[in-house]
C-alpha cells in the first residue's frame, strides 16, 4: 500500500495496521471518463471512496466547486446524515477508487482514540463552510 493512503488526515492516528485492513477487505469500483459517480440529490448509498487513480469534478447544479485527484476522500459525510447527495462527482478521466462503508468507518471508530472522531467533525465543518 502507498504511503500516501496512510498519510491521509482522517488516517492519520490510527494504526497502520488497522487502515491496511479495513482497505484490504474493502471494495473498488472503476469509473470511465465522464461517467457520473455520484449524482446530486440522489439518496446516500452510505459509501464514501477513496480515489485511488484518476480524478474527479465535483459540481453543484452546473457549477464546477472543486477538482480531486489520487488519494483525495469523495463524500465521507454521505456516512453521517441521512439526506441526499448535495453535489455530482464525475469522472474526468477513467477513475479507480477505493469503496469504504458505514461499516468500515465504525471498524475505525472502535480501533481508535476518538481523534477520528474530531477529523470527521473537522471535515463536515470544512464542508459546511465551502458550501
């Protein structure tokens, strides 16, 4: 595994060891270029990805908002709320990403020392700002 997965900020206090689990018995999916991954105002499916290659545009309404690549985290709040989607992610090139679940996030949780906890609130904040 890279060790750029490792250094991600909502891994960064728990054990390497646990990340490698949990990524290993974790999903992925690959996407085309121009394929929409996660459309606005569609349910929550509860996964939340990880991209691996390729990028992404994330976009409200018609309007480009941001741009992720390789190791940028797409939609961990979809994990923490109930409501639809609030933008469309698509593919800018063909994109493999890594699948995390509800499940995965709570593997976390109960391996951690709450920073996780923080980094997630910290996280939905930052969202809630951009927006």
């Amino acid at each position: 595994m890279p060790e750029t997965l490792f250094n991600l900020k909502i891994f960064k206090w728990i054990e390497k060891s646990v990340v490698e689990e949990i990524i290993l018995n974790s999903d992925e999916k690959s996407f085309k270029t121009w394929e929409i991954i996660i459309l606005e105002w569609a349910p929550s499916n509860w996964e939340w990805y990880i991209i691996k290659s390729g990028s992404v545009k994330i976009s409200i309404g018609w309007q480009k908002v941001a741009e992720l690549q390789a190791w940028d985290i797409v939609w961990e709040i979809a994990l923490l709320n109930e409501e639809n989607r609030t933008a469309t992610v698509t593919a800018l090139e063909d994109t493999e990403v890594i699948v995390l679940t509800l499940d995965s996030l709570v593997e976390m949780i109960n391996h951690d020392d709450n920073s996780i906890n923080r980094e997630i609130i910290r996280r939905i904040e930052e969202n809630l700002e951009n927006s």
